[in-house]
C-alpha cells in the first residue's frame, strides 16, 4: 500500500511538471500545488481513458492512469486551473 501511495506521487510531481513545461505562458503556482494537479490529472487520464477505451471496467472509473494519461490529464487541469482559478484569485 505504501508502494502505491509512493508511486502515485511520483508520477503526480512528474506529470505536473511536464504539464507546467507543456503549457505557455507563467503559472504562479508553487510545487506543492504542482504535485496536486499531477495527482488529480492522473486520475483525470485513469478516467478519460475509461470513457475512451472502456478498459479495466472491473477497477472502476476511478483509477489513476500511466503516465501518458497522467500527464495528458495534468494538462487538462491545469488550463482548467489556469482558465477558472485565476478568476477567483483576481476577484480578492
């Protein structure tokens, strides 16, 4: 279990920072947040290759993905980020 948990932030701050490399422009956004939008965009991947693929249906839509998914999914959120957090964070 410990494994797991290991792997999934490996991969979370890897694809996090592929997709921070991959996207234009400046996030402002700190490594710690970095490695949230890895791990979220690995279980973003895990589900949009269910949705496309409908593969591994007995682990469930909620999975997390390679690392290909992980970091298609980590540049999905994020623009989302990008797109619909700065708009909070301008309004204080």
């Amino acid at each position: 279990m410990i494994g797991l948990i290991i792997s999934i932030i490996v991969v979370g701050l890897i694809a996090g920072a592929i997709a921070r490399l991959v996207v234009p422009g400046r996030q402002n956004i700190s490594l710690g947040m970095t490695l949230l939008i890895g791990i979220v965009g690995s279980f973003v991947g895990g589900f949009l290759g269910f949705l496309l693929f409908n593969a591994d249906a007995t682990d469930g839509f909620f999975q997390p993905a390679g690392i290909i998914g992980s970091i298609i999914g980590a540049i999905i959120v994020l623009l989302l980020w990008l797109r619909f957090g700065s708009r909070t964070a301008a309004r204080r």
